[in-house]
C-alpha cells in the first residue's frame, strides 16, 4: 500500500464512513479530488489474496512490481487528468482474539474472524464504494476496468443499481472476466447496455485485440494476447485505453441531421465542440 500513498499519492478511505475503529474497517483508495473531476476510473482487480493495487501476486514475484501491480494503469489515468478509485474487494474480514480461562489453571485463546462491515463479500465492497463514493460524485464519465472475479463483482453492482450505473458509466473492460449471465440475471436494458458498453479481453493465444467468436457472448471479444490470467491485465493496457478512448469519442459525438440549417455561428460552435472532443483525455 506504500507505493500507492506515496508514488501514486493516492488517499485510503476506510468504509464504513461512520465506522469508529479503523482496526474493523475496511478501505479502498483514492486519488485527491477525484469525486470532483470530469472522469473517474475504477479498477476491481480478481478474488483471493489479491490486494488494492495489485492485479497478480504472482507476476509481481516471476516478473516485476510493473506487470503485476495496477501502478501503471493508475500512472495513465492521473496523466490524463481523471480522478482514479482503487477498490479493494478482498478485504472482508478481520482476525480477532479472544482470551478466556478455562480453570484456575489454563488460560487460552480463542481465534475467529469477524466480517467487515459494507465490505464482508466482494460484491458488497463494491456496491458500498458506489453507493457511498461514486454515485454522488460528479463525474460524467466513467470507465471501468475489472479482471477476473472483479467483472462478476461489477455485473453483480449493474444487477442491483442498472439504471445508476447505465446513466454514469460509458466504457468496461473486462479482462478474462469470472461473470456469467447464466447465473447473474440482466434485464434486457442491462443486457443491451453490456453488448454496446463493454468489451472483454479472453485468454488466446491469437494476436492482442483479434475478434473472439463463440455461440453466445454478452458483449464483444477479443484476444487478450495471453493465455496467461496473470498477464492479462499488463498485456491489454494499451488496447483498453485505446477501446476507451473510442468509446468515449462516441459517447460525445453530437448526431449529424440533414434538416439542421448550419448558419455560421453555428458552424463556429461545432467547431469549438469537435475540437474540446478530440482534446479529452482518452481515458475518461
């Protein structure tokens, strides 16, 4: 968490925000300003052992601290001057320590875990941090970029807060992502904003960004240029910046009508318009 607070210079947030004992709590991190700012960025990295900022422990330890960790991700989003949330949805449960005396004689101690509270599953970290952070921030543009469990966790927020998260967010990559809308059922609005929003990245061992066909998909495949999971996430950074930056030019377009009289004032403000378009950081 080091790197994140003093390279990244990011701040820990502990949830619940109420919550009096830090011990028992909770946390993700956050760049300054970022519920303030135009974009916003939120990375949800896999399930297990796997903590805020990291996308792999094992890359982190074959490879080196820049493939496995989301510093790079975090470093684009901060040099295109959007607002980035690091969720941390592993951190569910805290060990306490209880000690009693079973006689005169024998003291012991007893070991149990405790949930966190708005954070005791991934998916509950997730819809927390929405609820009570981004939700109420004033970005208009919002991406997100999940790998593995993490796009289950997000299929799982868009499922309780569908028309929220529609309304807020314009782009999701999902790196080899765990969802399934077999067993995470989707009204048709959701299912629609899935194909049109979102792409996934799949383990192949075709070239990076490659068409992925199959039978039944949610929304657009490509290849992740890997078929490793743990080198997912460094291998698609440039293509998810760049899928970002697409969407978001078509996000912003302003529709073309044949029966609109272009006058040259108008003429000017189009051009003003286009040129604040292209001037947008790409990944928000």
């Amino acid at each position: 968490y080091t790197l994140l607070e003093e390279e990244c210079h990011l701040n820990k947030i502990y949830i619940p925000v109420d919550a009096s004992d830090r011990h028992l709590s909770a946390f993700f991190f956050m760049s300054p300003g970022a519920l303030d700012q135009n974009g916003l960025v939120i990375l949800i990295q896999d399930q297990g052992t796997i903590r805020a900022g990291q996308w792999s422990r094992r890359m982190i330890v074959q490879e080196d601290v820049e493939k496995g960790t989301q510093i790079p991700y975090i470093h684009k989003v901060l040099e295109d001057s959007c607002g980035i949330i690091v969720m941390n949805p592993n951190d569910n449960s805290v060990e306490l320590q209880h000690n009693f005396v079973e006689n005169e004689d024998v003291a012991n101690q007893q070991r149990f875990l405790m949930s966190k509270s708005g954070s005791s599953t991934p998916e509950e970290h997730v819809r927390y941090v929405w609820d009570f952070f981004v939700s109420k921030c004033a970005a208009t543009h919002i991406a997100v970029v999940t790998h593995g469990y993490g796009g289950l966790a997000f299929v799982d927020l868009l499922s309780h807060r569908s028309q929220e998260v529609q309304n807020k967010v314009y782009a999701v990559a999902f790196i080899d992502s765990f969802h399934n809308l077999w067993h995470q059922v989707l009204d048709k609005d959701s299912q629609e904003w899935l194909k049109k929003h979102c792409r996934k990245w799949v383990l192949s061992s075709k070239p990076l960004d490659r068409p992925i066909s199959f039978l039944k998909v949610d929304c657009p495949q490509v290849s992740a240029g890997t078929e490793s999971h743990d080198a997912a996430p460094w291998m698609c950074l440039r293509s998810i910046f760049r899928f970002f930056a697409k969407t978001m030019k078509a996000h912003t377009t302003i529709p073309f009508t044949r029966a609109a009289i272009i006058t040259r004032s108008k003429s000017r403000n189009r051009l003003t318009q286009s040129r604040t378009a292209s001037e947008r950081p790409a990944a928000c």
